[in-house]
C-alpha cells in the first residue's frame, strides 16, 4: 500500500494513493501560488509578469529593457535554446539604481526588485507608495475565477468547510468558495489563527496578504524586507508554516522553481524538519519541461514528493489533474461517480484489468466505509462481475485491518 499509485485519467501524472486517502480523512493542506491564478479568464500575472506591468506603469526606461529581455529569450525559445541573458547588455540609458534593480531581476529576485523600486521612487513602505498602488490596480482588474480555483475549491474542503491556504493576494479562491454556498472564512497576516488539528480550524489562510475591500496594498508581502518581516521577524508566515507541516500533508500547487514565495515556503519547511520528527510527508504538483528529471530532483532534494506534469499546451495537464481529483472526492455529489468507476472497472476480470483500473479500484475500497463497501459488494453481485472482485474487496479490507506490514 506504501507504494500505491493513483491515476486519474489518460496521460496524468500517478498521485500517491496515502496523500489521496489522507486528504479524504481531512489531512492535507493545499497551498496555492500565483500559478492558479493565471489561466484565462482571471488571467493575473505570476512574480515575473507582475514586476514587468509595474514597471510600465512607473518607470518606461527600465520596462523597456525588461521587454527586450522577455523578446531576446522568447526567440531563444524558438530556436530551441536557453536564452543567456546578461544585466549588462540592457543598461544603456539607465542610472546605477536602475541598472542595480534590472540586474536583480534577471536573476529572478523579483521581491528584491520591487524593494529597490519602492526604495527609489518612495523611500520606503507606505500606504502612499506607488509600486503598491500599482500593484494593487494590476491585481484588481478582474473578479473572475477560473477552472483551478473551482477545483481547488472543492479540494481544499476539510470537514465540509474551505481549507485552503495561498500565497496569493487576489481573492478569487474565496470567490470559488462561496458560489459553492461554503461561506469560507478569510484570514490574512496576523489575523491568522494557529493551524490546529480541532475541526474548528478551517478557512482560507492568505499568507502573505490580501487585497482588502478598498484593494489596498500597503499590507501586501511584496518586497524583500516584507518577507523578512513575516519570515523572520515577526514571523507570522514561517510559524504558521512550521505548525501546519506537523499535522498536516502540505500540497504546493502553482509554483515554479524560481518564484520568491516558494523559496521562502521552502526554507522555513525544510529548517523544521532537522528539529522535528513529526513533520508529515510534504508535495508539489510541479510542471517540468524539458530538464524534468532536473527539476523533479530539486523539489527532491527539498524534501518535497513532486507529482510532475508536463507543462505543455498552456498546463492543461494540470486544470486536467485536478478537475478529475476534484470529481472522484467521496461526497454524495461525487457517489454516482464512484459506482460508475466500480461498474467500469468490473467489467473486465480482475486478471484482465490494468494496473491502473486495479489501483484506482483499491482506493475507492480502502476510503471507503464499511456501508459503503458492502454497496459496493452489492453492485458487483447485481452487475455479474467475477466473483474474484468480491475476493479483491475482502483481501483489501483484511489489508486494512492488519495495518501496513
């Protein structure tokens, strides 16, 4: 059972059958980043992209040249190589502090290059600042949510109340979730509650801020000093992280490899597990290109089990993935899908059945209860399946029973 795999659905990367059965049992913990977010219609920006727009908005000499580099590695791409870009050959025209933010840039410290800005245009935080207020104009152009957020809606539920935490400042998982008729609860910062393992403990968790009712930014995690302030001096992420990653699966889902977020996730994540020998097993559904065997061995080497997809046709992997988990969660809305799985699945003989058939068949079993798995034995009988499917149900709960070997 340790090593049981689940497959939902041509093409779609396995997902471990104990972090499936763990979400069911109210144990995961999915964590959202700016990746969910981009798909049409909400069509918001990652880090990236999101730097890129302020800089149109105040600075045209530096977005300038950050267009050039976006069009330089676009025709690199093109021709099937990976685009060199150095700093050095964009500085023309631009004063120190300009050529300082354009060289933190293509080295992927995009917190680091809106501090810079920030620091320039405004000396510094304030509500007043106009890399905030710009930001908060970028992120507030639209209110539509998009299939992912729908999905990661019905996921991210524990106890039948949204669970979900993200590192997002739009609003749109809460969106998903009320035109569910969930009524989540929103926290930000340090209205935060402590993770718990009591079932009060449930909503939407925005760990680096939200955009409030007046689409305020001033309390947004954007720059480097912010994530200081929330990562290491005050904390209230990185102690939200640490408390989380002892009671529940945490699943990433909309990161990249080189997102500033992620990076902090990571770190406060993997220092806990040196001092903690409870903390659970930890996931990321990563896309992976060509180099994928490099990058699923970097999640790896964080301690994360990544569950990869191949980043093609715009991550359509991904919606794929996870609007057919979303499906298969044990709910009475979901019930007419899992008897239409076990009558698919039975059709065939046991021996008969692929291994993927036989995987998914053992994990609609083994999460359910003991009701349903006598419905289940039911169905078999009242369809003519092989009396050897009846034998698998009986040899899957005395599995259980045993416990793991």
């Amino acid at each position: 059972m340790a090593d049981d795999v689940v497959t939902f659905g041509d093409g779609l990367p396995p997902i471990p059958e104990k972090l499936l059965l763990a979400r069911d049992r109210g144990e995961v913990l999915f964590i959202t980043g700016a990746g969910i977010s981009r798909p049409a219609p909400s069509s918001l920006p990652d880090f990236r992209e999101l730097v890129v727009q302020v800089y149109d908005r105040l600075d045209t000499a530096v977005a300038a040249k950050l267009h050039a580099i976006f069009k330089e590695e676009q025709k690199a791409r093109d021709a099937g190589s990976i685009s060199r870009t150095s700093w050095r050959d964009y500085t023309a025209g631009l004063n120190a502090g300009q050529q300082a933010e354009l060289r933190a840039f293509t080295g992927y410290e995009f917190d680091v290059v809106l501090g810079m800005l920030e620091r320039r245009l405004d000396s510094g935080a304030s509500s007043a600042s106009s890399m905030r207020k710009a930001v908060s104009e970028i992120l507030a152009r639209t209110r539509q949510t998009n299939e992912l957020h729908v999905s990661l809606a019905r996921l991210g539920q524990r106890f039948g109340r949204p669970f979900i935490a993200t590192t997002n400042f739009d609003a749109l998982l809460g969106t998903a979730a009320s035109r569910r008729k969930l009524s989540p609860k929103i926290y930000a910062l340090g209205a935060m509650p402590r993770p718990s393992r009591r079932k009060e403990f449930e909503g939407i968790f925005h760990l680096h801020g939200a955009l409030g009712k007046d689409d305020g930014a001033s309390d947004l995690v954007l720059t480097d000093q912010d994530f200081g302030d929330v990562y290491l001096r005050r904390r209230i992420a990185a102690e939200f992280i640490y408390d989380a990653a002892r009671i529940f699966h945490l699943v990433l889902v909309g990161y990249s490899l080189s997102d500033a977020p992620m990076r902090y996730l990571m770190n406060a994540i993997a220092g806990d597990e040196t001092h903690f020998a409870d903390i659970k097993a930890r996931y990321a559904i990563i896309p992976v290109g060509n180099d994928n065997a490099v990058d699923i061995a970097y999640w790896q080497a964080r301690g994360i089990v990544p569950i990869a997809y191949n980043q093609r046709d715009n991550h359509s992997q991904l919606r794929s993935l996870m609007r057919n988990w979303a499906e298969s969660i044990p709910s009475p809305a979901n019930d007419a899908w899992s008897r239409r799985q076990i009558r698919r699945i039975t059709s065939s003989t046991l021996e008969a059945a692929s291994e993927a058939d036989r995987s998914l068949f053992r994990y609609l079993v083994r999460r359910a209860t003991p009701s349903e798995r006598e419905s289940f034995a039911g169905l078999l009988r009242g369809g003519g399946a092989s009396a050897r499917w009846l034998g698998y149900i009986n040899e899957i709960t005395r599995e259980d029973v045993a416990g793991p070997r």
